[in-house]
C-alpha cells in the first residue's frame, strides 16, 4: 500500500496488519498531533520494482485508484532514509519508459 505522511512524502506498508500499524502512527509534532499517514489519494500499491541494493532510488510499477498503471522513480534522500515517509515519487518521460523497456 502507498502511505502519504501527514508532514513529509510517502512510505510504503504491507496490506493488512503492517497497513493498519503504520495507519495507527501519530505524528507528534507542534501544529500536527494526527496520524502520521493516510493511504495515498492518486496511487494505490507498488507492483514491481527495478533497482540495484542499497542505491537511494528505484523504478517502480505504481498502480492508481482508478487502475492505471505507470512507470515512476522513487527515491529518497540518504540524510532521511531511515525516517517514516521519506519516499518521493517522480513520473518518468515516454522517451526514458522506452530506454528502460529495451
């Protein structure tokens, strides 16, 4: 499942009991005091990931709400890597989907 952080960008849980933990967050900050995520409103799960082990970004098959399916690059910044919500998303061009397609 695709997790959008209250504050930040997006984590990633597995349906089910890991979805409901990470739903249960709180985000205890001044101006905040609310669960840290919500399901993402556009995207719906990641359905295959292409990338090498321990590089900060992959290419992701991202499935939407409405069924659609793209190409996307998720990333995150080695200083937050580590932290809730620190994934970002970035929507790949027709030309580099056909690069990575050959």
């Amino acid at each position: 499942m695709v997790l959008h952080h209250v504050a930040y960008g997006y984590d990633f849980a597995h349906a089910g009991i890991c979805e409901a933990a990470a739903l249960s967050l709180i985000f205890p900050e001044p101006g905040y005091d609310t669960a840290a995520f919500a399901h993402d409103q556009a995207r719906s799960r990641i359905l295959a990931v292409l990338g090498i082990p321990g590089q900060p970004e992959v290419h992701a098959v991202v499935e939407y709400r409405n069924g659609s399916r793209q190409l996307e690059r998720i990333s995150r910044d080695a200083e937050w890597a580590d932290e809730p919500g620190a994934a970002d998303f970035a929507r790949h061009t027709p030309a580099l989907i056909k690069e990575l397609a050959a």
